[in-house]
C-alpha cells in the first residue's frame, strides 16, 4: 500500500489525494498525519512536507492546500519534465502537484467574478488552462502518468482498477424531432416561419415530413443504435423535458411519442435528464424536469447534464445533489474542446464554499459536436484531426475519452450537412484505440 504523509491534513489535501490516488490511478493508499508511524511504514511513501531529511518521495507544498475559503489566486506556470506545471516550488518535483490538481479540480478560478458569454457562462477563453496553452491537455492525468512511470506506484501498491484507456459517447437530445409531434399551433408557427423566411424548401421538407413521405431528419436514434452496436460503444443519452420557452424549444414531455422514444432508448442505453435553460433560475423546474424523467423512462434518474452546458457553482451542484442525483456529465466547454478540470476521470465534486467532498461524481468530455462546427468553424475532416489529437492523448496517459454529440447533427440537416459520417468515424477510432489497449494488456511482452 502507498502511505501518504502530511502533517496537516486540510479537508482539501484528504479530497485531492481521493481523486489522485484512488480515481486517477485507482490504487490503494493511506493518508496519515503522524510522523512516527510514516517512518516505519516501509512500502511505497511521499511525504507532502518541506523535510527533505524524511524517507520515500517529497512533495513540497506551497502552503495553498492549508488555506480556507476563497481568495484571488493566479499560480505561476512552470514546466515539469515537457509538461505545463502550476505552484512551482524548490525541492520536491519541483512544483506542488497537489495544490495544482486541487485548482483544476475544484474549479477554484470559477467562483472568482468573471464576465459570462452571452449565456451567462464562464469562458473556456478565460480559463487559466486555456490562457496558458494546456486546456487541450489532460495535464493532471499526465502528471500522475508520469510519477506512476518514475515512482512505480501501481507497481508496488498492487493496483485496484484496471488503468487502461476507455471511450464513452454521450448524447444530448434538445429537440427529439424537427418536425414532428411538435402540436398544432407550433406546426403552423413553423410554417409561418417559413413563408415570412420564403424558405419554400423548409416547407416541403416540413409538410413531408408530417404526411410521414419521408423520415422526419431529427429521428436519427435507429442510425445511431446500429453504429453503437457495430462499434460496441457505451453511450448515454439525455432528454430535454423542459417546459417550452426561448432556450427550451424540444418536444413537449407529454407526446407519447417522445415518452415512448426515451422507454426504448432505455432498453439499451444509460438515460440522464438534460434540464432545461430555465431550470437555472428556478430550483422548482428542475426538481419537476427529474420527476418527469423519471415518471417517463420508469428508472431512478441519477445522471444530468446541463443544457448549454450552463454550470453556477456550487449552486448547480447542490441541487442536483439533493435531487439524488449522482453524476453529472456538463463538464466541458462549449467554445473549446479539451479537459475544463484538467483530468479526464470522473472526480467527486468538491464545495468550496462548504470545504467539503460531495458524493456528485462529475464526469468530464473533452469535445462537442457543436464546438467544432459551430464554434470553431471547422470542416468535417478538420474536426476529425481535432478528435484523433484529443484521443491520442487520452489515450497516452491511459484515460476515458468522451464525446458529447447531438440527435441532429448526423441529420444532414441544415449546418451539419457533411457530418454524418464524422460520429461513425469518431466511434471507429475510439475502437481502434481500445483494441490497441487490450492487445497490450493481454501481450504486456510486445508493449
């Protein structure tokens, strides 16, 4: 076993070595505070002191990790061995890895003033990863990657997970159908739209759609299902259910069509609830949104993802705690890809204001459909290079790749006209990835 020494462990210290030890490189340790009992641990030691006299390997810490509450903090950056690094300090590795992670994790730079998007949402450009060239890294999985490579922690530990790369799909499901199943008065606000917008080829599509002549283009979950099943790829998928408004416009949660369409999704796959825009603002909405989930697909509703990805912590988080829920999956940008918290393991969620871990597991994705083409501006096959960097890399320190995409975007509808073959083709380099990953761990002599 790892034995972990600091002599003063801060709710914060226990919390990061929880998601460093235990999630990132699931191995077993103990965390202890007594100096006598740390020098006769024998096994595998780190000290988190400025005791360079101790045995075992030495963290040296910043003196960050023993604060309370919140203050303006902007790390230096250094670098560590070719990877970007935060708290440089002398002695030790040379900079404090603890107090780095717990600053990416805990989203501590997310609870200082900032000026939201046009959604109110914190910036992927603002963020200290993306300001300082690292937001397409999983620089917390690396730098543990590497200690494990030059300490041999699973090595000696005996390790308890299996540590190898894995590839999980999500899906966000804002407006189940374009067209259909929408109600009278919003099939005729749509039709409207059309003649004011003198998109007669809208029209057609629309009223041939309704006469059911031709496969209403949102109703892509058959096409989808058979790449899951060709590809043996987990997925998860979240509805809207939200009342209709500005920013919530999917199909009414009282069509039996959509109720039906979540009940046979969930003969095979993980459901979550996406709540809605408004939910934000209002704790009853999304209290209400969870029951629906939840009266409709039959099942205890444990997984969420926010629509917009719209995050206010730790407001957010705590309600959707109460709700029982226990995954959330919104952490990632909506403007750019790469890794909000720096790690691509899902971590527990941290209240800052509270100084306290939470049971909220957050489940990190490292691009979107929809940052790629509508953010970015990028071509079908530009997107695929942005995809094979973002799994290469996951890949590399042996994470979980996950991707975020949407219902409408292999419709050839509209904006996405092109990409339907860049979600098969995204699935098929997430196989080829794990079956490299299996092939070496069932032939450790060739890897």
């Amino acid at each position: 076993m790892l034995t972990i020494y600091a002599p003063d462990i801060s709710p914060r210290v226990a919390y990061v070595c929880q998601v460093l030890f235990e999630y990132v490189l699931e191995v077993e340790y103990r965390l202890i505070d007594r100096e006598d009992v740390y020098k006769t641990a024998g096994g595998l030691q780190v000290h988190y002191t400025q005791d360079d006299s101790l045995p075992g390997y030495q963290i040296v810490p910043d003196g960050w990790l023993s604060a309370r509450g919140l203050r303006e903090v902007e790390p230096a950056v250094t670098e560590w061995e070719g990877l970007p690094a935060l708290f440089p300090v002398k002695g030790g590795i040379g900079f404090d890895v603890f107090s780095a992670a717990f600053f990416l994790l805990s989203r501590y730079e997310e609870y200082q003033p900032y000026r939201g998007d046009a959604f109110g949402r914190f910036p992927a450009e603002d963020s200290y990863a993306y300001r300082h060239g690292f937001l397409h890294r999983p620089v917390i999985d690396e730098w543990m990657h590497k200690l494990n490579r030059k300490w041999l922690i699973r090595d000696v530990t005996g390790a308890k997970g299996d540590y190898r790369y894995a590839f999980v799909s999500t899906i966000d499901v804002d407006s189940a159908f374009a067209y259909r199943y929408k109600g009278l008065m919003r099939t005729l606000g749509g039709f409207a739209k059309d003649a004011v917008g003198g998109d007669i080829r809208n029209a057609r599509r629309r009223s041939m759609a309704l006469a059911g002549r031709v496969p209403d283009p949102y109703n892509t979950y058959d096409r989808f299902h058979q790449w899951h099943q060709e590809y043996d790829v987990r997925a998860i998928y979240f509805f809207l259910l939200a009342d209709y408004g500005y920013n919530d416009k999917g199909v009414s949660h009282r069509s039996r069509h959509l109720q039906q369409l979540i009940r046979e999704v969930g003969d095979y796959y993980e459901l979550g609830i996406h709540p809605g825009y408004q939910s934000n603002f209002d704790a009853k909405r999304l209290e209400v949104e969870v029951h629906r989930m939840a009266r409709i697909s039959r099942r205890d509703i444990v997984r969420s993802r926010q629509h917009f990805l719209i995050l206010n912590l730790p407001e957010t988080f705590r309600r959707l705690i109460a709700l029982g829920v226990r995954e959330d999956h919104t952490m990632g940008f909506a403007s750019q890809p790469g890794f909000r918290a720096g790690t691509s393991k899902p971590f527990p969620f941290y209240d800052l204001e509270r100084e306290s871990t939470t049971p909220l597991m957050l489940h990190p994705f490292a691009v979107m459909d929809a940052t790629l083409n509508r953010y970015l501006s990028l071509s079908p096959s530009e997107s695929l290079e942005r995809i094979r960097e973002l799994a290469l890399k996951v890949k590399s320190v042996e994470g979980t790749f996950t991707i975020l995409w949407h219902n409408e975007s292999v419709s050839e509808e509209n904006i996405w006209k092109g990409w339907r073959d860049v979600y098969p083709k995204t699935l098929a380099l997430a196989k080829e990835l794990e079956n490299k990953e299996k092939g070496a761990s069932e032939n450790p002599q060739r890897s």
